[in-house]
C-alpha cells in the first residue's frame, strides 16, 4: 500500500532530525543496558565471593594475643588470628598477611598451594607495576617468588588507611604468606590481628571484653569496614543512577518526538483529509502513523542495547578490577534487556499517540483546510513586547509561542549542567579539600600511633614533635562515628579556624568539624552525645566551635581535659605528630603515616578520575547537542514559509535566525544559571546519601574554575548546534519554499 510507505519518505525528508530522536532513544537503551547489566555481573560475583570465601563479620587488633577458644566458647563465634605487618620498601607499603584457614580465604590464580619462599600479592600492584606471575620481589630484604594473584574478600576496596578515598596501586599492596615465612621474616610482630565470623549478639560486651583482656587497639565490624561498605556503596549508587538517567533521557526523546509529530500531522492535513476522502479508515491513517514510534523504537532500542552489551562485559570488568573482585561466574540477565527493550516503546508509543489524538477529532473538511495549522501559526499579541524594536519583538514572541520547547531546552540544559559540574567538581573537591586541609591546618608531616596508650617515658620527643591522644565514638541514634583527638593546648602542627578564618583554641569543650556538624545537624551551643566503641561508656560534650575543616569525622579536645574526662592519666598519649621522621622502635608503632604521601595518593587518584570525567563530559555535551540541535530544527521546518518571505523581502540572514532562534540563547543562559546551584543542591545530596553510614564527611564546593569550564565546554556545545542549524537556514531559497506552499 502506498499510504505505508509515507512514514519513510517524511524520515527521509527529516532525516537528520529523526535520527536525533532516535539516538537519544538508543543512549537511553545503552545506559540502562549498560549499567544494568555490568552492575548485575558485578554485583552477582561479589555476593557469591563473600560468600564462598567466608568473608568476616569484622575484625580487631590488640596488643595482647588473644586466647581464641575462650573468645569463641564465650561468644558463640568463630575466630582466626591471622600475622599482620606492614613492610616499608622505598615507597610501597606491603601489607604482608598469613595464609587463613577459615576466614577471608583468598581466591587465587592460578589456584595453587602456597610453598615458602612464595606469595600472593593483590593483582591491581601487578598491573600497576608490570610484575608479572613467576617473577621475584623484595620484601623486607628477602626475595620471594610470586606464585599468583590474591582476592581478598575483606580488602575488595584496596585502601591502605580507612581514612583513604582512593585505592593507589602504586604505593599499596595486599601479600600473603605462609606462617612459617612471617615468623622468619617478621620475627616480632607489634600487635595481634583476628578475624571473627558469627552474629554477635550485644557487640558492646564483646568488644568491652576483649579491651579488659588484652588491651584493644582497633575493633570494626563488615558494616563500618571501608574496604567492604565502600564496594557495597559505589554499586548501590551506580545502580540508582541507572534508572533516572534512563527515564530522564526516554522523557526528553519521547518530548521531542511528540512537538515533531505534531508538525509532521499539521503539515500534512490536506494529504490525510485526501486519504480520508479516498476511502482510507482513521484505523489506517492511525496505523501508519504510528510507525514513526515503531521505527524510531525499534532503531533506537535495539541500537542501544547492541552497544549497551558491547561495552557491559569490559566495564564490569574495569569495575571488578577497580574492586579487586574475580569473576567467578558469567551472567546474561535477559530482565534488563527486555526492560531496555520495552522501556522506550511506552514513552514514545504514548507520546505519539498524544500527538495523533487531536488530530482525528476532526473532520475530513476541517482537516482538507488545514484549520489547526492557520490556528498554530499565530504569534501571540503581548503588549509587552511591542517596546522593543521589531526583530527583538518577534524573537520574543517566537519564545513565547514555543513556550513548550524552550522549557524542554531549558531542562536539558540544567540537566547536562548537574552532570558536567558534577563530574568537575568532584574531582576538584577532592583534590582542594586534602590539599587545604593539610596545607593550611596540618602542619606536620609524619603522624605515628603507638601501640599502646600511657605516658611513654622510653620516647624523647624532639622539639618540633607534639604527641595527642586520640579515641573512637560513635554517636547515639545514628550510624556515624566521631574520631576525638586530645592535642597540645598551643598546638603548631594542628590549626583549626573558623568560617571567617579566626584561629580557634582548644579547651576542655569539644570543636568538630563542619562536613560533621552538616552530617548530625548541629550548631555551636549544642550537644553530642556519644559512646565509647570499646568499653561503651556514654558521655555528653557541648560544642564549642566548628571548624572549618572539608573533610573527616572529627573532633579536638585540650589532651589534658581528655585525658581527664576519658580516665587517661594526665601525661598519657597514644600518637605523636612530628615535622621529621622519628627512628622509633618498630614493635612500638601501630600505624604510621607520611602527610606527603597520603596528599600524592589523593592527587594521583583524582588524576585516575579524569577518565570518568571525560566520558560524563561527553556524555552531557551529546545530550545538551542533540537537544539543541533537534529543537532548533523543528522551529526552522514549521517556519520555512515565513523565512522565505523574510529573506525575500531584504533581511540578512543574522537578523531572522535571531527572530527565530534568538530566544534559545535566553533558555540556554537561564538554564546554564538554574543549573549552578542544583548542581550543588544534587552533590550535597548524592555526597550525604553516600556518606551517612561510613566514618567520613566531604563537602563538594563549586569552583570558579569548574563553572568556567562547564560553560566552555557546553558554549562551543551551542556554538555548534547553531552553526549546524545556520547552515539548514542558508540552503532554505525562498523560490522553493513558496513553490512548496503553492503545490
């Protein structure tokens, strides 16, 4: 039949402007067929791994062996020590482990038994470092052949410190070893390391057992363990994200062919009504034209789900090497295909159908006249608008009229604005947050914790060194621990100032800091109440200042006042901050930090997120074009005629395309200006929601520098799409136009 082959003509014709439709169709396909999929392979091969390899229920560390079997008859839990040294070659920390038996086993490969001389090393150090499987390594001056790669199921997330955002390779690897290794190797090991799995059912007595024991260091249950939560976490938010930025781009794609619809119908009505009169049904008028949504669904979703699944299996993959996590298992999920599939179709099969709908209210005269068309080109009368000069007055009143449009425009514009800054700042947050924070407020360079907490007459502190004390806490009624630290009253290397830059002093009332005080909602004047993480003891602390710190849970109290009010005795102290490193005795030192070292990891780190930037760059520009670009058309085909006259009767091509298209420039800067502060708005919220229930806050502020370059990027991103809609103006020849008009 001749009427069915009218959709592909008129695509044809447009064709540049149905393929716009149509690739927002398939970007929307291929995010969600993307994240779904590579989210749902991951997700699948984590959840099997800590399952199948017994990851723990937390672990702690005390400087005291443990006696396991009373711990275990006690608690109804099983529990495995397991040896524990961090080895310092050049600059790369070794976290050296023994082999476990029971808990957090290692997925190896190849899968073999680990001989002495031999270890496992986590494979991102290899790749980082080009070792390969076979090859020796030194560590703490004694060769050893690696014999594979390890997975450890509590250190999927490969950071050295729990206070790291970022794993860095280069710097950091997980090894193990056999026992008999360690014990040659290490032959004095500062603390004790256990592993414990089991549901322990008043965790406070648990741990406030342990500390009476034998003296707890650290205690930190799967729940708070950054190296587990942080994988859990980064999925869970990538698998929200995944919907809304589908649905969002379905909605603008299914907008936009709903507007092209409806000039498609309004500049064929004497052709329908033709069709009409010939005997053809309004079922088979309806039929053909929604094919345009068949086609355009059927191109669109199968091309986003082709490139979708072209890309999952290697993004998954950059995701489990990212977590340190094997793949254990292949998945095809044919639930999210099919929803990538369907998806699509209900918005634009809808939106068609909208556009059709009025349509076929009409009769076969109505529609041989062509009355909505005579209705649709009347500009509106706003007397407003008549105190501006003719040429601004009709771009004015073309904005008013495509109201709709510019809206959409607008949203669009906001939209990809989020996701650029988003993209921007988070980076540049990062990199200006440690940088400020250990620049301006820490001025020491090597931060030393000690094994044990008393007055440590065996240290001789040199001048430039200041010791503190410190404690753990969570707060009551939420999940969110505080890190309390007792500094020197004068303190030198630990400044904290508030809002307005004021040095602030410490005192027997507790400062915390400002990422902390947004977190729990609270304000100078108030009180904390918090409770101890190792014997449960509860106290209540009024706040006597916030300081102006970007990053950290924390807190700072005079280590005198302390001491005092944490039953320490008046000189006790469990850390030292010093400006040079300290040759203290290895068995005394718990952790040990280098300030230079932790802000290069942050930098080097950041610098990594430059490629996910690029593609969220990419992405937001493609975005803002098409939509730009398809808007611009559409506005350009319903006008051809009154372009024609315009051109015929003298204007230069400048002057109509700014009483056309003018307007786009105001939506455009309006939509850029709206998008400033729900960027922010939208990172507070995303850095809050992914920060509740771990112990670190950041705040993400916007940069002056990352407001230029969102719109650089996104005015060249403009600058294109009218250029390319200038050029469709050129070719417009009044001749051809008005002949159209006549036939």
């Amino acid at each position: 039949m001749v009427i069915k082959k009218i959709p592909l003509r008129v695509i044809k014709r447009e064709l540049l402007q149905f393929i716009s439709i149509i690739l927002l169709t398939a970007m929307a396909s291929m995010i969600y067929t993307l994240f779904s999929v590579s989210m749902e392979d991951v997700d699948s091969n984590y959840k099997q791994f800590i399952k199948d390899y017994v990851q723990e229920d937390g672990y702690f560390i005390t400087s005291q062996p443990v006696d396991t079997k009373l711990v275990e008859k006690e608690f109804g839990i099983e529990l495995e020590e397991r040896l524990f040294y961090d080895s310092q070659e050049d600059e790369i920390t070794f976290r050296v482990f023994s082999l476990p038996e029971k808990i957090n086993l290692p997925y190896t490969q190849p899968q073999k038994d680990l001989k002495n001389g031999e270890i496992f090393i986590d494979p991102s150090f290899l790749k980082a470092h080009n070792l390969k499987i076979g090859e020796n390594i030194k560590i703490a001056g004694k060769n050893f052949k690696i014999a594979g790669k390890a997975y450890l199921p509590d250190y999927i997330y490969l950071i050295k410190n729990d206070q790291d955002f970022l794993p860095d390779p280069q710097r950091f690897a997980v090894v193990i070893m056999t026992k008999e290794d360690m014990k040659n190797t290490f032959p004095s090991l500062p603390v004790h390391y256990y592993s414990y799995k089991g549901n322990v059912k008043k965790l406070e007595n648990f741990k406030s057992y342990v500390n009476s024991h034998w003296f707890l260091l650290k205690f930190m249950t799967k729940n708070e363990n950054p190296r587990i939560i942080y994988t859990e976490m980064k999925l869970e938010n990538a698998k929200r994200m995944t919907m809304p930025l589908s649905l969002f781009i379905v909605l603008v794609s299914s907008f936009i062919l709903f507007i092209v619809m409806r000039r498609v119908i309004n500049s064929m009505h004497a052709e329908i009504g033709t069709l009409y009169s010939m005997g053809y049904t309004q079922k088979d008028v309806f039929g053909v034209f929604m094919r345009f949504a068949l086609y355009i669904w059927i191109f669109g979703s199968i091309l986003g789900i082709c490139f979708g699944l072209l890309e999952a299996s290697p993004f998954a993959e950059f995701y489990r090497a990212y977590f340190t996590l094997p793949k254990l298992k292949a998945i095809f999920p044919l639930k999210h295909i099919f929803v990538a599939l369907f998806l699509p179709a209900v918005f634009i099969f809808l939106s068609c159908y909208l556009a059709l709908r009025s349509f076929l209210k009409l009769t076969i005269v109505q529609m041989l006249h062509g009355t909505d068309e005579i209705k649709f080109g009347k500009l509106p009368n706003i007397k407003l608008f008549d105190k501006f000069d003719f040429k601004t007055r009709i771009m004015l009143k073309y904005g008013t009229r495509h109201f709709a449009r510019e809206l959409i425009l607008l949203i669009g514009i906001i939209f990809s604005t989020i996701l650029m800054m988003y993209g921007l700042v988070a980076k540049d947050s990062i990199v200006s947050a440690i940088e400020e924070t250990y620049q301006k407020n820490f001025k020491y360079e090597y931060l030393y914790i000690l094994n044990s907490t008393s007055n440590h007459p065996e240290i001789n502190l040199p001048a430039d060194a200041e010791k503190f004390n410190m404690m753990s806490f969570d707060v009551e009624g939420e999940k969110i621990s505080i890190i309390i630290y007792g500094i020197i009253k004068d303190s030198r290397l630990i400044n904290l100032f508030d809002e307005r830059g004021r040095k602030l002093d410490v005192s027997n009332n507790l400062i915390i800091t400002r990422p902390l005080a947004n977190k729990l909602g609270l304000k100078e004047g108030d009180s904390i109440a918090i409770k101890n993480k190792f014997n449960d003891k509860r106290y209540t602390l009024k706040i006597q200042k916030i300081a102006a710190l970007s990053t950290g849970n924390n807190g700072y109290l005079e280590i005198e006042s302390f001491n005092s009010m944490f039953g320490f005795g008046k000189d006790d102290y469990i850390g030292i901050f010093s400006k040079e490193s300290l040759n203290l005795d290895k068995n005394m030192v718990f952790e040990s930090f280098s300030k230079s070292e932790l802000v290069d990891s942050f930098k080097k780190s950041a610098q990594d997120l430059s490629k996910s930037i690029g593609v969220i760059a990419l992405f937001s520009a493609i975005i803002a074009l098409l939509i730009v670009y398809v808007l611009s058309n559409l506005t350009l085909n319903e006008n051809k005629k009154n372009i024609g006259i315009l051109k015929m009767l003298g204007f230069k091509e400048n002057d109509i395309f700014k009483m056309m298209l003018g307007f786009n420039n105001i939506s455009f800067i309006i939509g850029f200006i709206l998008g400033i502060p729900l960027s922010k708005l939208t990172m507070d919220g995303l850095i809050a929601q992914a920060t509740k229930d771990i112990d670190f806050a950041m705040s993400l502020d916007l940069s002056l520098q990352s407001i230029t370059s969102t719109f650089v990027i996104f005015g060249v991103v403009y600058v294109i799409s009218r250029l390319l809609a200038k050029r469709k103006m050129s070719k417009l020849m009044p001749v051809e136009i008005l002949r159209e008009q006549v036939d």
